[in-house]
C-alpha cells in the first residue's frame, strides 16, 4: 500500500521523474537544510518569509492550474487564517502548545468558510471570469470590513481588530518541550519547521494530482462535459480542490502572521490578491515544481525592486504578467524546463 503511493511521486500531472530528477531535489533540499549555517539571522528570517508565500501559490496551483477555475480568494483565506490565528493565540496564550492547536483551527476556519463560497459558486454554476469576479468581490469586501475595526468596541475578548493599523503581538508557534518549551523564533528555528513543511506539502501534492483525484480534475479543466458524461461529479471535485487551494492559503496566513507576530487589511487588498496570479502564471500554473520555483524566484525579485525602486515594482510585476501571457502562456519556468528536457527527449527518442 505504501509503495503503490509513493509510486504516485511520478505521474502525468507533474513534471520531473527518475534518478536525477530526485536526485536533483535531494541536492538543492540539502543545500536548503544547509543555508542557515552560512547566513545570519536576519537573511535566514527573510527566507521564512518567502517560503510562508509558497503555500498560497501551490494552493493557486490546484486551483487554477489544475481544475482551471481561476480564483481571487487565496488572499481571503489567508487573513481569515492569519487573523483567527492571531485571536486564538492572544486569548488563549502558548502555553501547553496551544499555538499549534491554534494553527489547525485557523487553516480549518480558512477551509470552511471556502467550502461555503465553493459550494454556491461551483453549485451555482459560476464559472470562467465571473468566478474570478466573484472571488475578487468577495476578497475586498473582507478587507473593506476588516479596515473600518479600528475602534476599541471591536475587540473578541483580549484581541483587538485595530483596523488598518492590525492585530499585532500574538504569541510564536511553540512547541512544548520536557525541558522547557521550543519558541519558533522567524529565523532558524521557524525557517526548518517552513522548510519541512513545504517539502511535506510538495510531495503530497505530487502524490494527490498523480492519483484518480489530479487525473480527474485536469479532465475537468480540459472538458468539464466530457468529465460530467463519464460519470464524474464535476461540481464536486471542484469543490474539493478549491477547499485544497483554500487550506494551503490558509497555513501561509498562519506562517506569515506568526513571522512577523501582525496582520493587516492590506493582506486581503487588491494589490495583495493579484500578485499571486503573477507568481503562478510566471512560474507554470499546471505544474506545482514549476509553480514553487517561479514563486520563489519572483518573491527574490520583487523584493530586490521593492529595495531599490519602489516605484517600479509593481509596475514590473504587470509588465512580467503580460510578458508571461504573450511569449509563454505555459509559463516561463515552464518554457525553461521544456527546452532544457529537449536534448533528453530526442535521445529517448532515438533510442
């Protein structure tokens, strides 16, 4: 049993496969496990915060790459995840390892309130932009609300909403220890925990998209009829892949807020929800390897902009979206990846 999942590592519904594939990854997950001991704290911290992003795209990835519904909502789930996170843990403290309990709840609010909005929008029957419509709406309708919380009668018990100023000063993630609780401080300590987790969720994800769930959804995204004709519950499979994209939004939400121990409205605002369209359409939205790699690399190269032209960054972004959609619409890591297999292609070939 435990074999034939593992087989499911390789698949048609993700790239990468064989000895240097994998041997490939066990390189750069060494080097990843090793970087913390030739950086200093503070380079270590930022890389946390480019890994918390990496969820919210891979969960992008499933939605939109995979089942082909394009949504808005990843940054909604995000702060209702970032959010409940921050109330349970300023309410109910660290202690006894509360924090992680903390983080399940949160991810679970996330997943629950998508089951809700998927199950009106994919019953409904709303599809194609007016998804992406409604989704938007949605998401800035909960930053509009979420901006206007500043005064002091909106609190829920301990924990204060403060508007656009956020909800700041909640606990790390602790883990408790017999000799003393492990606080995850944003530096080496939460940049191993991050790590082990997107390995985990990369290579689930890999195994869940080559099973019958992956194969079903693609079919879906290809021919929705065609898949209903065969017998599938289109509806349902949607539904379920948009709880998926929801639940990993949601952990970036729980991640990001520990990190920096705050969150704000501007989490779910409109430059907020379309950056990671940018990331996974740059990356390749129908694979997962190319989606983590081109979030990655565009998260580095946003910050370097934000650094040393702010002004330019998001004008860049846009000008890299459109790029995207005219020369690659597969994505440029993708297009990359593609002319790199050629040679190995044409060898198989030949042989």
């Amino acid at each position: 049993m435990a074999f034939g999942i593992l087989t499911r590592l390789e698949g048609p519904q993700t790239l990468g496969r064989g000895p240097a594939f994998w041997g490939g990854f066990l390189l750069v997950l060494a080097a990843a496990c090793a970087y913390p001991l030739f950086a200093d704290g503070y380079t270590v911290g930022n890389t946390v915060y480019f890994f918390t992003w990496v969820f919210m795209a891979l969960g992008l990835s499933v939605i939109w790459g995979y089942c082909g519904a394009l949504s808005f909502g990843q940054t909604a789930f995000f702060g209702i995840a970032g959010y409940g996170y921050g109330i349970l843990t300023i309410n109910f403290g660290s202690a006894y390892g509360f924090t992680l309990i903390a983080l399940v709840i949160a991810v679970a609010l996330a997943c629950l309130f998508a089951a809700l909005l998927g199950y009106f929008l994919f019953y409904g029957r709303i599809a194609g932009v007016f998804l992406g419509i409604v989704t938007l709406s949605v998401t800035l309708v909960l930053e509009r609300f979420m901006a206007q919380t500043a005064g002091p009668e909106w609190r829920i018990g301990a924990a204060r909403l403060n508007g656009f100023n956020g909800m700041s000063n909640m606990p790390q993630l602790t883990i408790p220890w017999p000799g003393g609780d492990i606080v995850l401080f944003p530096d080496v300590e939460l940049y191993y925990l991050v790590l082990g987790l997107m390995v985990l969720v990369y290579l689930a994800l890999r195994i869940l998209l080559n099973s019958k769930f992956g194969n079903v959804i693609v079919a879906i995204r290809e021919n929705p009829e065609r898949a209903e004709m065969l017998g599938y519950d289109v509806r349902r499979y949607q539904l379920v892949a948009f709880v998926i994209g929801a639940a990993l939004a949601g952990l970036s939400g729980v991640l990001y807020t520990t990190w920096g121990q705050y969150i704000t409205p501007s989490s779910m605002g409109m430059t907020a929800a379309a950056l990671p369209i940018v990331w996974v359409a740059v990356g390749g939205r129908s694979d997962i390897t190319t989606t983590l790699v081109g979030t990655l690399a565009v998260l580095s190269g946003f910050q370097t902009l934000t650094i040393y032209g702010s002004q330019y960054a998001l004008v860049v972004m846009g000008l890299l979206l459109v790029v995207t959609v005219l020369a690659a619409p597969r994505g440029l890591v993708m297009a990359l990846a593609d002319v790199l297999a050629r040679p190995f292609r044409r060898k198989g070939e030949g042989a």
